[in-house]
C-alpha cells in the first residue's frame, strides 16, 4: 500500500457515489471534446487561412459570379504577387448523399497561391496533361478507397451536360496532400476549361477569385484597390482576407462558438455544484477517519494533499473517458459529416484544453474539503461519536 | 520497569472557554511517568482523562504548563513536528477502534508505515509480526466489518504498535466489548507492557480492566486523588 492506494481505497469506498459521480463528469467532458472538435472543424478554415491569401467575390453574394476578365485586370494591380480562380461545381457521387466538394479550377495558377497543399510533381504534370483529370483530396482518397488511376462518375446537382447528363467521368490524376495536418482536404480538383466546355451554360464567368499579395501588409491596402477598381461595374466586388471570408461563411450559421460555449460553460457549472457537494459530504462523513490519520501522525499537509488528490482522481477518472467517448464519437460520426465538416476531428488542442479543465475541476472540487480535512479539530472529531 | 523518566508533567493548567465561561480542566496537576509502566486512569466523566490523554499524546496543548517527554518539551512543538513526534513514539487504540472501514485488516495496520521510509518488504514483514502478536495473521485480508468488535480492537492494537512506539495511549480500549474479549485485549496489553517494554498509559472506567495496569490512578476535578502504586508516579 502507499498514499496513491489510501486515496484510491477512500475514492472507491462508495461504489454509487463514484459511478454517479464519474458519470456526470463523462457527460460534460464528453460534451465538450465533442462540441469542441466541431466548433474547431468550424474554426478550422479561419485559422489555417493563409495571412496573405484574399479572396476577391461578387458584391451582391459569394453565390453570384464574376467575369473571368477581372482576374488578368486584378494581376496588374501593385502588391498583389499571384491570382487564380474558381467555380462551384456542386458534386455529389453516385447519390446526392454523398457530397463531393468540387471546385473547377485553372491548373496552371492553383497551386501557385494555394502553396499550402501538395501534390507530387509527376501527379501534377498528369494532371494538368489529362481535361478528363481530377485531383483528389487525401482525406477523400482515404474515405473513399480512391487510387491514382481509378475512373470515377462525378454528378452536379446544378449544372448538366450538352447531352442532357449531369454525370462526369474523371480519371484520377493524383492526390493532394496537406502540408498541416488539420488543412482541410476534403475536395475535389477539376479543370475550369473543360468544365465550361461541357457545360450547357457556357460562358467565361466565375465563381471566385483567390489572390496572393506580395505581404501581409499590403492585404488591405490591395482588397480596396481590387474593389475600387470594379466599382460601378455591372458586377461590383467585395474583397477580403481569407480567414474572413471563412468566418463569414461560417457565421452564416449563427454564432457558432458562442453556443457551443455556452452549453459547454452551463453544463461544467452543473457539474462543479454537484461534484463539489459530493466531495464536500464526502468528507464530512469521514471527518472521525481523518482525526485518526491526523492521530496517527498524518500532516495537515499530507491530509490536504491526499483529499485533493481524491478531487483530482474523480475528475480525471470521469473526465479522460469523458474525453475518450467524445474521441470516438467523433470518429464515428466523422465519415458522415465529410461534406458538411471535413476538418471534424478531436485535435491536440480540444483534448490538451480538456485536461487542463479537468484540473480545474479537480482543484475547485477539491479545495474546500481538502481545507477542512486540513483544518479539521482532531480532538472535536474524535468526540463526536 | 524503568527508572527513567518517560513523562515529566509540570505545573499543567487546562482551561477550555466555552461561551463567556472559562471552565479549568486542570490547574497546577503534575505527574510523572516512568518507562515500562502501565498506568490506568479512572475518574468520572468531566474529570480530565481523556483530556489528559490527548496532551500525552500530542494531540492537546495546556493551557499552560510543560510535557516534557524524555526531557524535551513537546507543547511547544509545532503542529507538523507534533505530527511526526506522535508517528515516531505514540500509538492511539480507542474506544471504537476506529479502523478505516475500506482497507482489510493488514492494511490498517500498514496506515502509520506509511510515515516511514520503508520498503514494502520491510513494511510487510512489520504487519505480519504485528498482525501475529496479536494473533490475527488468519484474517489479513478481512475487512472491519468481517470482524468482530474484539478482533477489530486487535487490529487496532496492530496498528498502534507496528511501528514500534515507545508509548500506547489507550481511550476505555475495552469499553464496548464483553467481558471475555476486554480479558484477551487487557492480556495482549500486559504482554506488550511486560515483555515489550511498552508504556502503557490507560483511561478507562472499569475497575477490573484498571487492575490489568501496575499503576491505578484516580482522577476527579482535575487532581488525582489516589494511588496505588507510587513506583511510577512521583
């Protein structure tokens, strides 16, 4: 036996207690690995955006498109280092279930201002020799079971065909690959030319215009000049960092951090109030137990230090598998929330802010009794019985 | 029995404050006790025993006064030094043996090893001589409630002697058992008292288990008025 043991044996003592105790703290660190894993899969596009990267959209809305002729206008401009452009394919594959986030995209200017992913050389040069190809996202590739190679039926749930399809086949060309972990790779890459050829609409319009400046500084200074330069236009723009552009987008939803706070804040509060009163009658019914530890020649000291310990015990023991079940709820769920969160994953961050608050719950719950265990009067509770 | 002094209680005055009314406990007792003896306490409630007990023990101040255990001063003593001065000579039995409900036997009587650097060899091999004396070693791994009241007051003599103190401070250690277990416990006292080496020093208020002691105190009022032995007390 050793101290560790002591404390242990007192937090086992009352089996339902424990359970019950152990579960509400479950519950609420399971709410917050959870909530907290979704509300950085929100987050997730604003703090990866690149510092220099903006993203030049329709005025009137993101949903409304741009002539592709701004975007040579927009490389003349001072301090702006590289452009390229974008549509909005709206895939699905097979069923409309099953989301497939494409873009049509310009082969040659991508990746020059989106550096923050990659894609082997030889897969790339495929790629872009190939009006049939299509780049695949890593996290798409492994959910799916896609190889390099591999033909596939890609449908649009807005645009059709000149034959009256609105199925495309591509071929595989290579995968994208993030450089951080957590970019999110969860589309899909085809060619803007061949898109527009095959479609019935025609035309040289676009969705978006993502653009490099030369430096962060320059960022303002440039989405006023790209906006002026189109003012008073028939499609007037609305420039800004991508990260803003991110948390527009997300923000479209409400305020999503804010809720997903709030109920975590409100259920921690809960727990706090009943794990602390449970510590605290705890401790209460063994004030005789603690004079004969003090009797025994125990410290006020190792008394406080073993009863805090108990609070830190219970509050990791509840909230590590707390933790643990938002982790595998999370994977569970995570291959049906691909198209809507694709960076939904219980990263670093949430699991090392939980642990972190699941000391604190453990020293709040544990403060009060540990001072009394501490301060107790042995002679009183040695008479009280 | 010794000569030498184990306890020197000088000029000892107790006063406890209850409301506005300052009630004296003891005013001016002295009393020595000399090692190897078994000293019983009797008196009536409110007389001071257990009182007294708590200040030999380190578990009380006087008011005024001086313990002196060995020739040091324990009552100034701070409250961690008192701590590690009852580890290192008192062991306490009391009345409800006061077992902690959730460890079995052995490790009840591990509890003030854990105050001590040893190893778990060592310490295990200090409860099994422990839990032998005591003529336990057959219910180590049972839980106090598994045990009746006279084996759970054994475990706890177990305990209060495993880390080999030189003095048991005993509150009515028979005071809730019948009378054949209060026999076994009173004889597993005297043994510690006579073939250890114990000081024993006894609050109780049963004559027959006061008669086990070589020394019977009587106290009332916070005096003692009678004596039976004066080899220990001066």
């Amino acid at each position: 036996m050793n101290n560790f043991t002591l404390v242990r044996k007192n937090l086992t003592r009352n089996k339902l207690r424990l359970f019950l105790n152990c579960f509400a703290i479950f519950i609420a660190f399971l709410l917050f690995g959870a909530l907290g894993a979704i509300k950085n899969a929100f987050d997730a596009g604003v703090e990866l955006s690149a510092d220099d990267r903006l993203v030049t959209v329709n005025k009137i809305n993101f949903t409304q498109p741009l002539p592709l002729a701004y975007v040579n206008k927009i490389r003349t401009l001072e301090g702006v280092k590289d452009v390229t452009w974008a549509n909005w394919f709206g895939g699905y594959y097979q069923e409309p279930k099953n989301q497939l986030m494409t873009f049509a995209v310009d082969p040659e200017s991508y990746f020059e201002v989106y550096d923050d992913v990659v894609v082997d050389e030889q897969e790339l040069e495929n790629w872009k020799k190939d009006r049939q190809g299509i780049l695949i996202g890593e996290r798409i590739a492994n959910a799916r079971g896609w190889k390099v190679g591999d033909r596939i039926p890609v449908s649009s749930n807005i645009f059709s065909k000149h034959d009256g399809s609105s199925t495309w086949d591509f071929n595989i060309s290579g995968i994208v690959r993030p450089e951080n972990p957590q970019t999110d790779t969860s589309y899909t890459l085809i060619h803007y030319k061949y898109f527009m050829e095959t479609q019935i609409w025609g035309g040289d319009w676009i969705g978006w215009i993502p653009l490099t400046t030369q430096n962060p500084e320059l960022n303002e200074e440039v989405s006023r000049a790209v906006d002026k330069m189109f003012a008073n236009s028939p499609a007037e723009t609305e420039t800004s960092t991508e990260a803003q552009f991110s948390k527009a987008f997300v923000e479209q939803m409400g305020d999503i951090g804010f809720i997903i706070m709030s109920v975590v804040m409100a259920a921690f509060f809960t727990i706090l109030l009943i794990v602390g009163n449970s510590m605290w009658q705890s401790i209460k019914e063994r004030t005789s137990e603690i004079a004969v530890l003090k009797t025994l020649g125990f410290t006020a000291e190792k008394v406080f230090a073993m009863v805090l310990a108990e609070s830190f015990l219970l509050a990791a023991l509840g909230g590590i598998l707390g933790l643990g079940g938002a982790w595998l709820s999370i994977k569970a769920i995570t291959p049906m929330t691909q198209s809507i969160l694709p960076a939904l994953v219980l990263g670093h961050q949430v699991f090392i802010s939980g642990l972190m608050f699941i000391a604190i719950l453990g020293f709040v719950t544990g403060i009060v009794p540990a001072w009394q265990a501490m301060k107790l009067n042995t002679i009183e509770a040695l008479s009280r019985r | 029995m010794s000569n030498e002094l184990l306890f020197d209680l000088k000029n000892i005055e107790k006063r406890f404050v209850r409301g506005r009314e300052s009630i004296s406990i003891f005013d001016g007792l002295n009393i020595t006790i000399k090692k190897g003896t078994f000293v019983s306490i009797m008196g009536p409630s409110g007389s001071g025993k257990t009182t007294l007990l708590n200040m030999l023990g380190g578990v009380d101040r006087p008011t005024s006064g001086e313990i002196l255990f060995e020739g040091q001063a324990i009552q100034n003593l701070g409250e961690g030094e008192l701590a590690k001065w009852r580890a290192r000579h008192v062991g306490f039995i009391f009345q409800f043996y006061n077992l902690m409900p959730m460890l079995n036997a052995e490790k009840n009587v591990e509890l003030p090893l854990l105050l001590k650097n040893l190893s778990k060899a060592q310490r295990n091999k200090s409860v099994e001589t422990a839990l032998k004396l005591v003529g336990l070693s057959d219910r180590a791994r049972h839980l106090p409630k598994e045990l009746s009241g006279g084996q759970q007051q054994r475990v706890a003599i177990a305990r209060a002697i495993v880390s080999d103190p030189d003095l048991l401070l005993c509150d009515e250690p028979t005071g809730d058992l019948d009378r054949t277990t209060a026999t076994e416990i009173l004889e597993t006292l005297q043994l510690l008292n006579k073939e250890f080496g114990k000081t024993i020093v006894m609050v109780t208020h049963d004559p027959v288990a006061a008669s086990f002691a070589n020394v019977s105190l009587h106290l009332d009022k916070g005096q003692f008025i009678e004596q039976q032995s004066s080899e220990a007390v001066a």
